[in-house]
C-alpha cells in the first residue's frame, strides 16, 4: 500500500514516522510520499490560491497547481485510456461521512492520493478533471470543520494503514472493535482485578471462554444502544440480540 499526500503543509505528516505505521514504513509494509503542492508553482510568492468567482469572503484554491500535481503523481500509472488505478480522496467537509467500513474497502487499493485542501477549498474543477483520469472520492471526517485537510487526512491514514495485513502484529486486536460488527467495542480491562474500590466485573473471571464472550457481547449492545442507538437501526443481530436491545430503548 501506498499512500501520496499533497499539501501545502508537508511538514504536518511527520508523525507518520512514529508508532504502528512508522515501523510499518520501515518495514516496507506501507509507502509514503508527502508533496509540497507550491513546487507546481512558478511565481516568486508561489501562490496557490485566489479570489473566489462570483465574490464573497476567503480564498479559493487555484486549479493549476493541482492539475500539475496530478500530472505527475498520476501520469505514470495511467493506462492506454488515461485512468490510473490510484484512488484519490478530497478531505472536504461536503464530503461522504469517513466510516470504518469505507477504510477497510481503502485498505484494499494498491495506492491512495489525498488531496488536502484549505482556504474555501480547492477549485472544483479539479475534482471534475482528476475524476477522467482515476477513481475520486470526496470524503469527510465528520459534520465539522476544520482549518484544512490535514488532519483529515491524517486520521484516514491511520484508520486505513492499521487494517493493511502486516501493519497491526495481531490482526485478531481488529476483530471485535468499535463498528466492525456494526456496534460499539465492550469496555476492556486489565489488572490488577481491584483498582481504588472498583472490581474487574464479574462476567471476566473464571476463563470460561463461551461465557466471557457473551458478556462481552451483552456490553457491546448496552453501549451502542446507550451511546450510539443510531447503529442499531441498521444492525440485522439475530433474534436473542434485538429482543434484547429493544427491550433496553427508552
């Protein structure tokens, strides 16, 4: 897996380096490359953006430097009929909501670029011209915003490089987390068993596997339905499950 990141803040993914998916680079599991999106520039104050069309407040991200950047990091990968089989993401707040199975189908692909835009975001353009020549996806990490698509982006990478094989040392610890089966992770706990008056609950003792599991289980529903009661609406658990969470709606 390969991920290309093109921003005007390059400096930004350094912690890329550290933890799972720095020894993952290093390791050769994943690839990185960081673009610096004013090297596609050619005037001495390298500009990357303008006066939006049709007026109103901030700036607008011009289409050129991009469509330079796209020029080289696409080029070389593209077919006989101009398509590249690189995906590129558009870290945009107008954007489909970023969810944990969309990162598991991203983990798939051989190579990502994402676009980091900023200011009022990049001219639109582009997006159209990028979509002729490979696979574009305009995505956003939730229903806020932020300065740029930096942070976006970073959290993405992480959400997506930790579900590539070889990434996480146990691919189990993937398993039964939060919105892999569609519900939210159980409380986890560890030793020692009494910790300031508060005991390891009971459903965790003894080894008995079968019995842990549906406590666990228990606790996952409890907490998405107390939590996120969003994600039982869509859930199809079986019989004994949805007795049980229905039974639990306010």
């Amino acid at each position: 897996m390969r991920f290309d990141i093109v921003t005007i803040f390059p400096e930004f993914f350094g912690v890329l380096d550290v933890s799972l998916l720095g020894k993952a680079r290093r390791d050769g599991v994943l690839e990185l490359g960081v673009h610096d999106l004013r090297q596609w520039t050619h005037d001495r104050h390298r500009t990357v953006d303008d006066t939006p069309y049709g007026g109103g407040a901030g700036m607008v991200m011009k289409p050129e430097p991009w469509g330079e950047a796209f020029d080289a990091l696409l080029g070389p990968d593209e077919d006989a009929a101009g398509m590249s089989d690189a995906v590129v993401v558009f870290t945009t707040p107008a954007g489909t909501p970023f969810t944990q199975s969309l990162a598991r189908e991203l983990a798939a692909e051989r190579r990502i670029v994402f676009a980091c835009g900023r200011y009022e975001g990049i001219d639109a353009r582009v997006v159209e011209h990028v979509a002729t020549r490979a696979r574009v996806l305009e995505v956003s990490l939730g229903d806020y915003v932020l300065n740029g698509g930096e942070v976006a982006a970073m959290a993405m990478i992480e959400a997506i490089g930790r579900l590539v094989p070889g990434v996480v040392g146990n691919p189990e610890s993937l398993v039964e987390e939060s919105h892999e089966s569609g519900l939210l992770e159980h409380p986890s706990y560890t030793k020692p068993r009494v910790w300031r008056g508060l005991e390891v609950p009971e459903g965790l003792h003894g080894g008995n596997h079968a019995a842990v599991a549906a406590w666990r289980r228990e606790q996952a529903l409890e907490r998405t339905r107390r939590v996120r009661p969003d994600l039982l609406t869509g859930l199809l658990p079986d019989g004994d499950d949805a007795e049980r969470a229905a039974s639990r709606q306010p």
